[in-house]
C-alpha cells in the first residue's frame, strides 16, 4: 500500500462519513461541524490531486466563510439539539435525485479517466498511478492567466464577479436601517 | 533524513517518515518557544504599566551567585508545572466533544502556521507554492474553536463572545487578505520563502501603508491588544474560555501568545526581508560563501527572530497602551475605514507597480530601487489623504458632538 492510497482512504472515510454524518444526527450544531469534516476531506481530495490552490480555497472559502456563517445561523436559531426525526417525507426524492446524479458522474468521470489512460479503472489499481507530467508546474500563474483569457474564462468570472457584486448589494440595501425591504422592492420594480 | 529511512521502507513511506518528524520538531519548538515569549511578554507589559514584572522564580538554591534568579526568567516554568497540576473540570450540560476538541482546534491553528515559517534559507517546514493562502485557510480553523467552545461550554457569556468571534474574526480577515495580496503582488509568488527571496528592499520601506493595515488586521485576528472583546473581561466575564480550566485553559493561552508572536513572524517574513541579512548579497547565502551554508543559515535564523521580536515588541506595545474598542466601533472601523482602505491600497500598489517597467524582473538590489522609492512617495501620498480624511471626519464628529451637548451655544453641525 502506498502513501498516497492511504491518505486517499483517510480522506475519503473523512468526506463521506462526515457527509453521513450531517443528515443523521440530531443535533444541529455537530451537524455544521461535521460538514466542516466533510469539506476538509475535499480540500485534502484536491491537494492529493496535485491541485493545492483549489485545496486551499477550498478551505477559506468552504470552511472559513460559508460554513461559519452557517454554523452562526444555527447558534442564533431556538431548539438546535435533540431534533425529533431527522427524516422527512422528502426522502424517496432524495434518494432518485442522488442515484441521478451518481449515474452522471459515472458517464462523464469514465471518459477522462479513459482519456488519461487508465481502462477499466473500476477494477484496476490504476488509480494512484501518478501523471505529474500533465500538470504544470507553475499553477497558480496558469489559472490566473486563464482567468482573464478572453478566448478562456474570462466571461464566466466576471459573470461570477456581477453575480456576487449583486448579491452583495442586495444584502446590504435590505439591512439599510433607513428602508424596509418592502420599498426597496418597490422602488426597484 | 529521507536518505536514511530509505533503507528501511519505500521512497514514499521515507519522505512521510522524515515530514512526521519534522512536523513533531517544528511544532514543539514552537510550543516550547511560547515559555519565553511569555515571560517577555510579562517582562514588557510590567514595564509599560510601570511595574517589575517577573523577578522572583529562579532554580537551584538561592544565593548571591545564583544568576538563574535574574529576571524571574522561570516564572514561565513555574506557570507551566502549576497549570499541569490542575484539576480538568467539565460542567454538567457542557457538550462534550466540542467543548473538549475546541482548545486543541485553537492550538492546532496555529501550530499550523509554522509549516510554511522559512526559518533560513535551507531551513523551512515545507515550501508550498501557495503558502500565503494556506496561512489565511488555517487562520479559519481557530476561528472553529473559538465558536465550538462559545458553544459547548453551555454559558451564556461563552455564547456571547463566540458571537463576537465570528463578527470580529471574519470581518477582519478581508483587509488581511488584502493587505496579504500586497507582498504576493510584489514578489509574484505566493511562496513564503520567494517573497523573502524577492525583497532586496524590504517591503516595508515600499510599501508602510500594507504593513500597518496588515498588523492592525492581524492584532484583530488575534483578538488581543484594542481588539480582546472575546474574552473582554469587564463584559463577558473571560468570554470562550470562562468554563476551561487546568491545561486545556493552557492551550488557549499558549496558543494565544504563540499566535502574537507568529504574527510577528509573518510581519518579518513579508515585510521585513525575513531571514535576509542586510547588505548581504542574496548568493553568498544560497551558496555559502566564505562563511560556509550552515552558519549563513543560522545567522539567517536568528536575524528572522529578530526582526520577529521587534514585530512582537510593537505588538505588545499596541496591546498595553490602548483601550479596548466598544463592538460597534470596531466593526464600524473595520468595514467603514480598514476594508475600503486596503482595496484602495491594493489597487494602487498594483497599477503603480505595473506602470514601472522590468518590475516583472527584479534581480538585485539596483533593480529594486527606484519602483521602491516610486512606492514609498505614492504611499506617502497615500498616508497624506487618510490623514486629511480622518481630520475632516474627526471635526465633523466633534461638531455634531458639541451640537448635542451644548445645543443653545454651538449652531447645530450638518449631520448625516
């Protein structure tokens, strides 16, 4: 056994039980951690990747941001622990949807990984056979570049960067203690 | 050392061999290093509030020729036996596991931290290609502590001052993250050991404006100095950690002192040239030149502390001359004044230091003179306007004060 498969096992017990562990328990609060948990097995999936830019971001943007606010969100909120049942009626949804998307992961993952040269890597051990060759070596320089690349990224980041401008400004009209919200809607419209 | 496991087990196994025990030897320092920072720490705020200090603790019998008793300097090992002998309380109603994971989560975030410290020039835990974003991405796991033991000690005034963690913490993380982007820009990398690499100048003397917001956002992160309303005594009892005692009430505070000085650390590395010796050709280091790598590399080491030590110095001396600030004030002067600034400042850094050409290329010391003196006039500039901003607002406020107290004999101020 290599390294790398067990930090991968390591992580990927991380990720999953954690994300288990999210939906089955009764306490709000360990919930918010354990997505923590889960989010961090990501963020280690990425770095074992050979991709530690998206790693890292992942963590500040995941962990230290959104599911901080979320976990501030929860700690405001009556009667966190002890939830009767953590199920409800939407289940059978849930599931189809999950068993959905599984299917489209399979059917887009298999190609590139054909791509890369590992066939049938369902059942091979192909997987932790490392291609450092096809990543280059300066990321970072490379993503920042593509980023602003015309014929690249550039029009989805800044429609990102639109998208988030807007919402922020949204956020920010709808606590102006001189407005209700029902005016700013008003005067919008 | 990968040489030598190598031996034993594979390639792979050996480098994980060798990272675990450098990890266990960085670390330890580190913690190890907390004994001294806080006996000076001691040492300072006695003389800054006009007292001795430790002066007592010493070891070995006691007699005229017994130096060990000067400056009390074992006050930090009497500190550390007396807070392992204490008894490790938990409430009824405490929950467990995150009121037992929370001091270790604080202590880890910043033991963390020193991956990434170039403590020379051959000398670091690991170069990562994006250590800047790393430190910021590990300074959030502390903020996790801090809100699991608000919330597992089952006390309201714990609550309270993990609310604040969040409102303070994270809103001081965006002129951080800015201000940390400066240094990136300059040096074009984002690796801890290339930005030393690539200060000939020091950054400070270039860019003074991102060094100050950078420490003020820092002192705030670390929620001590003006910024100490997690654990303001006055109003939240001691704040997150009211309900800890024995060694885990230890970790927070090791790991609250040990953060003050890895900021000073992190102020050396990105603005004071780090392990950069002044007037020391770059190569005589790297390739050890006359003296030989090994002492390059030591005197590397202590030049880094010291420079790091002058850093904390400030640190402490901001922490005991000022008041602590009132929620709303700082919130407001972080998102009202600090947050708009450091975009400001980055912008023009950026467009400055694209508008110089071969800043692309700097190589010596000659090449980094003149975009350094361009900067240091645009920062004065800079500094200039802040002040004439915060003059004006200051007036403004004092009218609008004077207007409600003494409303028959000032006319009233235009308010907005």
């Amino acid at each position: 056994m290599t390294v790398e498969l067990l930090v991968f096992l390591i992580l990927s017990a991380l990720t999953l039980g954690g994300g288990m562990l999210v939906v089955t328990t009764r306490n709000l609060f360990h919930a918010g951690l354990y997505l923590m948990i889960s989010l961090f097995g990501v963020a280690g999936l990425f770095v074992l990747l050979t991709a530690p830019f998206l790693g890292v971001v992942q963590v500040i943007v995941y962990i230290g941001a959104i599911a901080i606010l979320i976990m501030l969100a929860i700690m405001l909120s009556p009667n966190i622990t002890n939830l009767p049942n953590p199920f409800t009626a939407q289940w059978p949804v849930g599931a189809a949807l999950a068993v959905i998307f599984f299917v489209m992961l399979i059917t887009v993952v298999t190609p590139v990984m054909n791509e890369l040269g590992a066939d049938d890597w369902v059942n091979s051990d192909q997987l932790t056979v490392d291609t450092a060759g096809d990543v280059p070596a300066d990321g970072i320089a490379t993503l920042g570049e593509e980023l602003v690349d015309p014929h690249k990224y550039m029009l989805p980041f800044e429609v990102a960067s639109v998208l988030l401008m807007a919402a922020m400004i949204g956020a920010v009209l709808l606590v102006h203690p001189g407005k209700q919200a029902e005016d700013v809607i008003e005067d919008v419209a | 050392m990968t040489g030598l496991f190598e031996n034993i087990v594979s390639h792979g196994w050996a480098v994980f061999l060798a990272k675990l025990i450098g990890a266990f030897v960085v670390g330890t320092a580190g913690l190890l290093w907390t004994l001294i920072g806080i006996w000076f720490e001691r040492k300072v705020a006695g003389r800054f509030q006009d007292r001795l200090g430790p002066n007592r603790v010493g070891l070995g019998p006691k007699g005229r020729f017994n130096l060990s008793y000067k400056f009390g300097w074992a006050q930090s090992i009497a500190d550390l036996i007396k807070i392992f002998l204490k008894e490790d309380i938990r409430n009824t109603g405490t929950d467990r596991w995150t009121f037992n994971l929370a001091p270790i989560m604080v202590t880890m975030s910043v033991v963390l931290l020193w991956a990434v410290i170039p403590f020379s020039d051959g000398w670091i835990g690991t170069d990562l290609n994006v250590g800047v974003a790393y430190l910021i991405a590990v300074g959030g796991i502390g903020t996790i502590g801090v809100m699991m033991a608000g919330w597992g000690s089952n006390n309201k005034y714990s609550l309270l001052a993990g609310f604040r963690s969040v409102a303070q913490l994270i809103s001081y993380e965006i002129p951080m993250v800015v201000a940390l982007l400066v240094p990136v820009l300059m040096a074009g990398s984002m690796s801890t050991q290339t930005i030393i690499r690539q200060q000939y100048i020091a950054f400070m003397f270039a860019v003074p404006m991102t060094l100050l917001i950078f420490l003020i956002s820092g002192q705030a992160e670390n929620g001590r100095g003006p910024f100490d309303l997690l654990e303001g005594e006055s109003e939240i009892v001691a704040g997150f950690h009211v309900e800890y005692s024995g060694m885990k009430f230890g970790m927070f505070m090791v790991s609250e002192f040990l953060h003050a000085f890895t900021l000073g650390l992190l102020t050396a590395i990105l603005f004071m040239g780090g392990w950069r010796i002044p007037f020391v050709p770059l190569d005589w280091v790297q390739e050890g030149k006359y003296l030989g790598s090994f002492i390059w590399n030591l005197l590397g080491f202590v030049m880094l502390l010291s420079k790091a030590m002058i850093a904390y110095f400030v640190l402490i001396w901001v922490r005991m001359t000022l008041p602590r600030l009132r929620i709303d004030h700082l919130l407001n002067f972080n998102w009202k004044f600090l947050v708009p600034l450091s975009l400001i400042n980055l912008l023009v850094v950026a467009f400055v230091w694209k508008a110089i050409p071969g800043t692309d290329a700097i190589n010596s010391f000659a090449d980094a003179f003149i975009p350094s003196v361009v900067l240091l006039i645009v920062n004065m500039a800079m500094f200039l306007g802040v002040g004439a901003v915060l003059a004006d607002k200051g007036r403004q406020e004092r009218a609008r004060v004077a207007a409600r107290v003494y409303p028959e004999t000032v006319e009233a101020a235009p308010t907005n």
